[in-house]
C-alpha cells in the first residue's frame, strides 16, 4: 500500500472514530422522558355523543383521563420464535419485554 493510501486510510478511521464519539456524547444527553401524564379524552354518554361542561361545577367533565392499557412482561423471542437471552454486560433486561395484556374475549355458548 503507497503512502499516500495509508494517509487517507488513516484520516477515514479517525473520522469515523470521531463521529461514534460525537454521536455516543448525543445518546448520554438525550432528553429524561418524564413519567406517563394522564390523557385526557372527550367524555361521552351511552349513546356516543360527547358531554358539555357544567360551568357551575369545578371540576371539568368534558374531559376524562383514559384508562391505561395494563402491559405484562413475557419472555423476548426470535424471529424464529426462540427464547432471547440477557446480555450481562448491559444494565438492560433484553430476556424479558413488555407487551400490552390481551382482553379476554368472551365464547359464545351454544
């Protein structure tokens, strides 16, 4: 290899080198993501049709918090549907996930 190839080789691997640094320094100052805040949804009646707000009254019932959807851990998988393990050298769980608990659906009896 000329010298001229191994300067160039030489100038890209500390560009590179400097670029996974600046970008490792942007992922340890992303921004905290505060707890999970209400949301806050139109109330509506049995019929579907949304509810005024009473002027008189303090609280505010046009608006409802919507319920949180219950999540449940199970174990992480593969594409091919293997169990993933943890990696020890991570402070991350990734043998176990979080996914959103199914509803139970009602059978019908005949």
């Amino acid at each position: 290899m000329s010298s001229v190839n191994q300067e160039y080789a030489r100038r890209v691997k500390e560009e590179k080198i400097a670029r996974r640094l600046a970008k490792e320094k942007l992922q340890k100052q992303s921004v905290v993501v505060a707890p999970e805040e209400p949301i806050l949804v139109r109330a509506r009646t049995e019929e579907g049709k949304f509810i005024k707000d009473d002027p008189t009254t303090e609280k505010n019932e046009a608006w409802v918090e919507k319920p949180k959807k219950e999540k449940v851990l199970v174990r992480a998988r593969t594409k091919k549907g293997k169990f993933i393990k943890d990696d020890p050298n991570t402070e991350k769980n990734e043998a176990w996930v979080e996914k959103p608990k199914k509803k139970k659906s009602v059978s019908k009896k005949s």
